[in-house]
C-alpha cells in the first residue's frame, strides 16, 4: 500500500457481514448495516508523550478488530473502501 497513516492512526478494511441471520433469514444489502468488524492493513509508528518519545501501538497489521459504530472517517485508496481511526476507537482485538 502506499499510504501510511500518521501517530497513532490505523487504516482498516472492514469484513463483510453475514448474508443470513442466525434463523435462516437473507437480508438484503439495503437492510444490512455496516460492520464493525475489520482487519488492520497499515499502523502509524505510535502517538508521542510528554517527553516526546513514541509510544508503540498495541495492534499490528493483519489484526482483526472490533470498532465503534461510527468510528473512523470512510475514504477510498486504489479502489478498496477503507476507514482511517485511531488507536483509541478501537474496542478489542478478536483472537
């Protein structure tokens, strides 16, 4: 890729959801709602402290992650839709 985001920031690709709920039921795309689910494609080096070190972020490429509703701001980079957030939108690392 060739976009690095800046500090603490991540660039995520979100992972598509079911097709059909738990009782067999298709949904269709207009009543799907986003996920907030993704996998991290590219990190920042880390945010600075007071004393002006960089602080390493806790999640890496490749990570599956979960991320607040409305986090992250939607851009499009070499035709993929991706969202670009911080370190702290994001809720957990799904192991």
């Amino acid at each position: 890729m060739a976009f690095r985001p800046l500090h603490d920031r991540v660039v995520v690709r979100r992972v598509d959801s079911e097709e059909k709920s738990a009782g067999g039921i298709i949904i269709p795309d207009t009543a799907k709602e986003k996920p907030s689910e993704g996998v991290i494609v590219s990190v920042g080096p880390g945010a600075r402290d007071e004393a002006g070190k960089i602080v390493p972020l806790d999640v890496k490429e490749g990570d599956r992650i979960l991320f607040g509703k409305w986090s992250g701001t939607e851009v499009k980079l070499n035709g993929q839709d991706l969202l670009i957030m911080k370190e702290s939108d994001i809720m957990g690392v799904i192991s």
